[in-house]
C-alpha cells in the first residue's frame, strides 16, 4: 500500500476477470436488481388480473341474481 499525502489520487489497475470480488458484487446487483424490476411487473400484471377476476365475479353473481328472480 502506498501512502501518499499530495492530494491526488492515484491510477488504480481494476481487472475485470470473474475473480476479481467488486466485478463479482457488481454484476451480481445488477442481476438482483433486474429481478426485482421483472417482479414487480409480475406482481402489476398478477394484480390487473385480479381485479379483472372480481368484475367477472360480481358480473357473473349480478346475472346469477337476475336469473333467480
């Protein structure tokens, strides 16, 4: 390690091998983040869906009253 008191930082060499532990934790959030991204499209669409359940439901039960009158 080098100490140096001058105020400017220094050229660092990054590799970008699978090994390397930071390129690892990076490309490991980003592929977290996109999962999270794709379930909360899923929850959205689960979601739309359901409430489409319920209107056919009370349109099916409003028809099913109407036919037992």
């Amino acid at each position: 390690m080098v100490v140096c008191k001058c105020g400017a930082k220094a050229a660092r060499w990054i590799s970008w091998s699978i090994d390397n532990l930071v390129w690892s934790l990076r490309r490991e959030k980003e592929e977290l983040v996109a999962d999270v991204q794709e379930g909360k499209l899923m929850a959205d669409k689960f979601d739309a869906a359901k409430r489409e359940l319920a209107s056919w439901k009370k349109l099916v039960t409003e028809k099913d009253a109407k036919l037992v009158v």
